[in-house]
C-alpha cells in the first residue's frame, strides 16, 4: 500500500495538469459534438481530481493516527525494563536466595552438630547408668544370699 501511496501525489500532479490544460486550451468550435465530449471530459477529469484529493485526505487523516499509535507503542516500549535490567533483577534476587538458603543450611549443619554432640552424651550417661545398674545387680546379688543392711540402703 506504501508503494501506492507513493504514486498518488504524482496521478495528483498529471490530473490537475490535464485539468489545467483542458480548461486554457481554446476550444474548437468544429462542432456541437466535439463540445459536449470536451464537457464530459472536463466532468470526468474534475470528478477524478476530487476522488484523488479525497483519496490523499484519507490516506493523510490514516497516517496521522498511524503516528500516533506508533508515538504511544513507543511510550509504552520506554516503560518496559530492559533485557539486561531484566537479566540484573533475576540474578539479584537468585543472589539473595542462594545467601538465604546457605544461611538455612548453615543452621542447620549447627543443629545436627549439637544434635550428634547431644546423643553422644546421652550415650555416655547411659552407658554409665547401665553401668551402674550392673555394678549395683552384681552387688544386689551377694546380699540376697545373705540377709543384710545393703538392701535396706539401697531402698532409701
């Protein structure tokens, strides 16, 4: 369509030209019949004129809307981030996960730590009650054959 709209300033010229020519030239008087073809052609040249000129107002009135649209796609384009601020904004905000995740992990590793540090004392103490426990059965055992005070210790 571009192409088209290219070539009507220039039909614009050629039929004003014709017009022109058509009106200045003396008329030949030859006959009534070449008169009443000139008139149709002045009719139909005049009428072409005015299709044309109503051909360029619109094409004129649609490439004004035409920037327009382009000047307001062009605002919006403005407003939009950029690939390389989009780019920036995602690695920030991988940053801070990453940082938040390796905190988490961190703690974590400390509470399996303690954890590990605290089943190794319970352990240890249990290890020492059972001990403890059987240090006491083996004595317990000699003072059931025998009836004597360390029984009666043991209960209090």
């Amino acid at each position: 369509m571009s192409r088209v709209l290219n070539y009507v300033p220039g039909i614009a010229c050629f039929l004003a030209g014709a017009v022109v020519a058509a009106v200045t030239l003396p008329k030949r008087k030859s006959g009534g019949m070449d008169a009443a073809l000139s008139g149709e052609w002045q009719r139909s040249i005049v009428a072409l004129a005015s299709r044309i000129e109503g051909v360029e107002a619109a094409s004129a009135t649609r490439f004004a809307q035409l920037e327009t649209r382009l000047e307001e796609q062009g605002g919006r384009l403005a407003g939009i981030p950029s690939a390389g601020q989009i780019v920036a904004a995602v690695e920030q905000s991988l940053t801070k996960a990453m940082a938040s995740l390796d905190n988490r992990l961190g703690t974590q590793a400390y509470s399996i730590e303690v954890l590990k540090t605290t089943v190794s004392q319970t352990d240890g103490l249990l290890e020492r009650v059972l001990e403890s426990l059987d240090s006491l059965q083996s004595f317990r055992d000699p003072a059931d054959n025998t009836e004597g005070s360390l029984p009666s210790r043991a209960r209090m």
